[in-house]
C-alpha cells in the first residue's frame, strides 16, 4: 500500500509551543500519553489545516484558543500555523507534483491564510482539492473522541452527507450548487436583457420612422459623392497636367536666362576691355550712355504717350458707347494710339535706313536685331497695357482735356529726343566707325553682345507669360481647395473614387473641355441646395438608429446565448443529479454489505442494514459543514437554491440474543461498536488517504479491543491509519509509536519504531 499522508508539522497551534512534526512512514501510526499532554491536540490541527470553520468542533471560543498562550517557561504567540504534506507520487490529487502541501496560519487579529503548496489560495480551492480524494468537511475520515457514535446519532439528511462526502460524491454536490448558482443568474440576466429590449422598442420605432425620412437625403448624398468624386479628381488632374506643363515651360527660359545673363555680363567685360585700348573707345563709350539715357526716356514718354491715348481712346469709346461696361477676353482687340504707331514706324524706318547704308555685314546684323527687339518691346508694351485698362477711367470732360494737353506736351518731348537722339547716333555711328577701323576684334564682342541682349528679352518674353498663366492656374487651384473643403463638410470625408475611374479620369481630364466640368460644378451645386432644404441632424439620427439597432440585436443575441447557457446548466444539473444518485445508491449497496459483515463480526451476528428514507424539504439552509461554502458569494442571502431534496439514510440494528430494534436502545459501548463498524465499512468501500481515530476505543473492553484490533490491522491494508489510544491491544498494531508529554503547558513528541525496538531488545 502506498502510504499517503507522509508528515505533518505544528508550530503555535494549542499546546505545541515550539515547533514539532510527525512523520507517518508506516500504515499504522500510534499516537499515546498521558491525559492532558496535547495528543488529541493533533488531530484537531489536523482537522483544522483540512479547513474546518467552527472553532467550537476544535474545543475552543474563538480564534485565539487555537493560538499557543504562553507559559512559565514559554512567552505567547501571535500566530499558528499547520501544515500537512502528502505524497501523491501516484497523483491522487489533481496537481503535477510528487507532494502536496497544504497549510493554514492564523493570527491573533483573526486574519487567516490558506497556502497549497506555498501559494496562497481560497478557503473553496482547499475544500474543492480535498473533496477529489474523498477528504470532506463532514470529517468521516477524522473521528474525534467521544464522536465514533456521532453517525449513529445524526439526522438522516447529515448520514447521507457523511456518505456521500465517504464516497467522493461531494465534489459533484459542489459542482452541483455552483451550477445552480448560475443557472439562477442566468435566469436573473435573461429577464434583465429582456426588460432592456422592452424599453428600447419605443426609441427604435421613433428612429426607424426618422430613418425613412432621410433615406432620400442619403441617397441624394451617394449621388454628391460620386459627382464630386469625379468632379474633384478630374480637376485635380487637370491643375497637376497644367502646373507640371507650366513649371517644364518655365524651367527653359529660366535657365537660359540665367546663363545669357552670365554670357551678356561675360561680353560686356570683353567688349569694355577691348574699347579701353581704343582712342576713341570712351567717346564711343560715353556716347553709348547718352544713347542708352535718351533711348530710356523715349520709351518712358512712349509709355506714358501710349497710356494717356488709351485713356483718351478708351474714353471716348466709352463715350459712344453710352458707358457699357464689360470684361474683355483673350480675342477683344488693342487699342494702340496712331502716334505711338508712327514713333515705331519712325525708329524701324530709321534703323533700316542705317542698314541700308551700311557695306559691314556684321553691322547689319546688329541693326536687325536692334529692330526685333523693338518689335518685341513694342509688342510685350502694348499688351501690358490691356491689364491695366481697369485705369484707364476718366469721368469728366476737363479730365479729358487735361489728359490731351499732357499728351502734345509728352509728344513735343518725345520729338526733341527723337532729334538729339538722331544727332547723337550720327556721332556715335561716325565715331564708331573710327574705332571699328583700328580695332576689328571689338566687332565680335559687340554682335555677341547684341545677340545675348535679344536672346534675354525673347526669355524675359516667354516669362511673363508663363507668369501670366501661372497666376491664373493660381486662381483655379484656390478654387479648387475651396470646393475640395466644402466637400470635406458636406460628406465627412474627402470624395473617394475607385483605381481604375483615377487611370480614365487622369487621361480624360487633360484634352476634356473645361466646359464638362462648369456643368459638373452646376450640377454639385444643385444637389447641394436639395440636401440643405431637408436639413441638418440626419448623420447623428443614422448613427443614433445604428447604434440602437445594433444594441436591440446585441441583447437579441445575448437573450439567446442566456437561454442556451440555462438550458445546458439545467442539463447540467440533471445529469448530475442522476450521476449522485446512482452512485451513491450503489456505494450505499457495497457499504451495507460491509457493514452487515463487520456488525457481525464485532456482536457475533445480528443484522445491521442502511436504507433510503424521504427527507421533508426545507426553505432555509442548515449548518451543514459538508457543503461547500462559497466565501466570495454569498452575497447575505440565506435562501437556498431551489433543488429536489434528496432521500436521507436511515440505519437498522438487530442485536443476536437481544430485542433491540432502534440505535436509542443500544448502550454506549454497543453504539461506539455499532459506529466503528459502519465507519470501518465505509472506509473498505472507498479508502480516504487516511483515517484518524482519536480514543475510539476507549470504551471497548479487551475482548472487543482485540476484535477492534483485527479490524484495524484489515482496514490498514486500505488506508492509512492515524490512532490516539491508550489501548494496549491498538498500540501493538503500530509500526511507529508517538509519545506525547507536556511539561509547564507546552507538549513534546517521542517517537519509537516498534522493528526497530525488537532489534534492539534482542541484541
């Protein structure tokens, strides 16, 4: 047999002061001493780390009677702790260890602690762990003295908890009340969530009535979004194909800009350096500047000449017109005054006729570029002057006349410069053509020099209309963001749009005429309108029926899982219901077969017999120590849980030679008897761990102490045994003997191997 409870170790518990262990290494362990030593001391520590509650079946008051209080020779304790530790090599109990250590501390404040195997647990996981072994609260396995006759005298519903706890059967009572327990939660939260549901039908009506009323405003939404999806994408397309086409437009003249200005500066450096050698080269040089100075002035007077004609034209136009006013366009045309047409004639016809005169290739050349940049200068002046028309506003006819007179006296001075710069140009022609003479290389320099000022003033050209567009382009993109963040507003979100409408769009956008899109944006505008006459509020009533939707299916789907949890714990508890009854029937058969067996062999026959009796069902519970008490949950409730009453056990006694019929009609001894041999049975039918007896025999004769002895020695083989005694007959029986003594209130332990005491007696 393999010997389960292997030790167990006192420290402050009652009399054991100092710490003091037990070693159970045999199947029968003995445990003797005088009255009043502390024996029956250690088998209420054992009942006590097993987790018994009433501090009364422990012989004391309260908490500190179990806390070691001082002496003489020993100062008091604040604390006392057991601890047990059995073997479960062969997994008796449900863990992955070889041993299982349980131990229990309690202070002098009350506070207590349970550890399994040092970790600190629940009274519940104690009680649970121990009811897998067959070792329950009702204590059928710890009989203490003066109790071997307490089964005899219980009820007969407490009888059938001391069987069923014998049997192993408490674990599946446990899982049992704890099913119930749910089941009747279950039940409590099914009729909440349909109370829930009851009180959001009313709402949920309301929503779906308002829903309806914004499904058209939904639906006029999709159509936006998909507008303005197209709408958007387009147009984005269209602004990136145009700012990259301007900005690759921009980026030639810009850079080659950049290096004509480096290779005009360049000329200018050699040109100067090659006039500096030259006689003449500083009147050539200075006559250059007066040229450049007069040239200046003429253009500012042919600005201003061509300003105030168009004031004065535009304003007699406008006359005529009767004052219509209207936005010009790209083909409306210029209008350029006669004499700054003349002045251009004048300067073209001047620079040919100095071509014509001329017999030097090189400086003809020159002449004609000097022409097309007139050209190009007149023509970039005149259409500068079409933006800046908004000016050209005169409101009365004094305003007019003025601005005449400012036009003869800009003419007059115009013509004294066309004069002095006609005599400043036969000089600088005359003494160019001596400086020409003895220095021939300046030519090159002063036709290079020509070309890159032509060359800047076409990309100076080129610039500004490229700005232009620019600036415009500016303008539809502002627009663009405007309409992107309405949009953003309107639907939550930036419009969305599939891959393959982004691969169509992105083509089409760039050769569509910009006329599509104002018809798209007319179209926006229109939905826009119809969405803001249904009004606001609809996205939170959609998100509010959402919600309400979702919670009423949520407690819909929760109702069903409820039911279903219900019915699989009332299937649950059925089941094991009809699991506890059978088995307990048929322990109840095995134990009966034991019971008549020892009974007779302790009276030397009669017939001792258990049976199954209906119990009257109770509303209130009992002190029943052999139900699980769940600590965490008992929530002040004393009702329990609405279950069928089980049959309680009744027990039959029939002495040989007597007329005793009932357990009142047995003496003291013949009940203890009568205990032993029903206990003893129910140990064979299904063996606990161990048992300890605490002076069951002490009213036993010697003839039935022998007869007790033989019955020991057979239980030994199914469990281990644990016996205070003073019984020479149940001492023998021991393989190891414990002595216990007490000096000044603290008890010690001896301990003596009977083999090894033979050894040593016949040595």
């Amino acid at each position: 047999m393999s010997v389960h409870l292997k030790r167990i170790e006192l420290s402050g518990f009652k009399s054991f002061a100092r710490p003091s262990a037990l070693d159970f290494t045999t199947p029968v362990t003995a445990v003797v001493g005088p009255n009043g030593s502390g024996k029956s001391n250690i088998a209420e520590a054992i009942r006590f780390v097993l987790g018994e509650q009433s501090i009364k079946s422990l012989r004391g008051k309260k908490t500190e009677d179990l806390i070691f209080n001082g002496s003489h020779s020993a100062p008091r304790l604040n604390k006392a702790s057991v601890e047990i530790i059995f073997d479960n090599s062969k997994r008796i109990f449900d863990m992955d260890y070889d041993e299982v250590s349980l131990r229990r501390t309690v202070y002098r404040d009350g506070e207590g602690i349970y550890a399994v195997n040092g970790t600190a647990v629940r009274l519940k996981d104690i009680l649970e762990l121990l009811a897998g072994v067959h070792i329950g609260a009702s204590s059928h396995h710890i009989i203490s003295q003066g109790e071997a006759d307490r089964i005899l005298l219980a009820s007969p519903k407490d009888r059938r908890n001391m069987i069923e706890d014998a049997l192993g059967l408490k674990i599946y009572q446990y899982k049992r009340i704890d099913s119930e327990r749910k089941l009747m939660k279950t039940r409590e939260n099914i009729e909440r969530v349909e109370a829930l549901r009851k009180e959001i039908a009313p709402h949920l009506k309301f929503l779906t009535n308002q829903v309806e009323k914004i499904q058209r405003a939904e639906k006029l939404k999709e159509d936006l979004k998909t507008l303005y999806a197209e709408y958007i994408h387009r147009e984005n397309a269209y602004l990136t194909h145009q700012r990259k086409k301007i900005d690759d437009e921009m980026r030639i003249p810009e850079g080659g800009l950049k290096g004509t200005e480096e290779a005009i500066k360049h000329a200018e450096e050699s040109l100067l350096k090659a006039r500096t050698k030259s006689g003449h080269a500083k009147e050539v040089h200075g006559l250059e500047r007066e040229l450049q100075k007069i040239r200046g002035e003429k253009d500012a007077y042919g600005r201003r000449l061509g300003r105030l004609e168009g004031i004065i034209e535009y304003a007699e136009i406008g006359a005529r017109r009767g004052g219509e006013e209207g936005e010009e366009d790209a083909s409306h045309p210029i209008a350029i005054p006669r004499n700054a047409i003349n002045d251009f004639e004048k300067e073209i016809a001047s620079r040919i006729s100095r071509a014509e005169g001329e017999e030097d290739i090189t400086l003809v050349k020159k002449i004609l570029h000097e022409i097309r940049g007139l050209m190009a200068n007149f023509a970039a002046q005149w259409l500068r002057q079409k933006s800046i028309r908004a000016v050209f506003s005169i409101t009365t006819k004094e305003e007019l006349a003025g601005k005449k007179e400012e036009k003869r006296a800009v003419e007059e001075s115009l013509r004294e410069l066309t004069q002095k710069e006609e005599k400043l140009q036969e000089e600088y022609i005359s003494l160019r053509n001596l400086v020409e003479e003895e220095k021939d290389s300046e030519r090159t320099g002063e036709r290079a020099l020509f070309s890159f000022q032509n060359k800047r003033t076409e990309l100076l050209s080129r610039i500004e209309v490229l700005r232009v567009k620019d600036e415009q382009l500016r303008s539809l993109d502002e627009r663009f963001k405007n309409e992107l963040r309405e949009a953003e507003v309107l639907l939550g979100h930036a419009p969305e749009y599939t891959a393959a409408e982004s691969e169509i769009f992105s083509k089409d956008s760039a050769n569509e005429p910009r006329e599509a899109q104002d018809v798209r944006l007319r179209k926006i505008e229109r939905l826009k309108i119809k969405i803001e006459e249904i009004g606001v509020g609809g996205e939170e009533i959609l998100k509010e029926y959402r919600e309400v939707v979702e919670r009423d299916q949520f407690l819909a789907k929760e109702t069903d899982d409820l039911i279903k949890s219900a019915e699989a714990l009332d299937t649950l508890i059925q089941e094991l219901e009809e699991k506890i009854e059978i088995e307990f029937k048929d322990g109840v058969n095995k134990i009966n077969e034991k019971f008549q067996e020892l009974f007779a062999l302790v009276f030397g026959g009669g017939k001792a017999t258990l049976r199954l009796v209906a119990i009257q069902r109770r509303k209130k519970k009992e002190d029943d120590p052999s139900l699980l008490v769940d600590i965490e949950n008992t929530g002040g409730e004393d009702e329990e849980p609405s279950l069928k009453e089980p049959d309680g056990v009744e027990i039959s006694v029939s002495l040989p030679r007597k007329k005793v019929k009932s357990l009142e009609m047995l003496s003291g001894g013949e009940r203890a008897l009568a205990s032993i041999a029903l206990i003893f049975a129910m140990t064979q039918v299904k063996p606990p761990p161990f048992l300890i007896l605490d002076e069951t025999d002490a009213a036993l004769d010697e003839t039935n102490s022998r007869k007790y002895g033989e019955m020991l020695q057979s239980l030994s083989k199914h469990t281990q045994l644990v016996l205070i005694t003073h019984n020479r007959e149940t001492m023998g029986i021991a393989g190891v003997l414990y002595g216990v003594t007490a000096l000044d209130g603290v008890s010690r332990l001896l301990s003596v191997r009977f083999d090894e005491a033979k050894e040593l007696a016949q040595s």
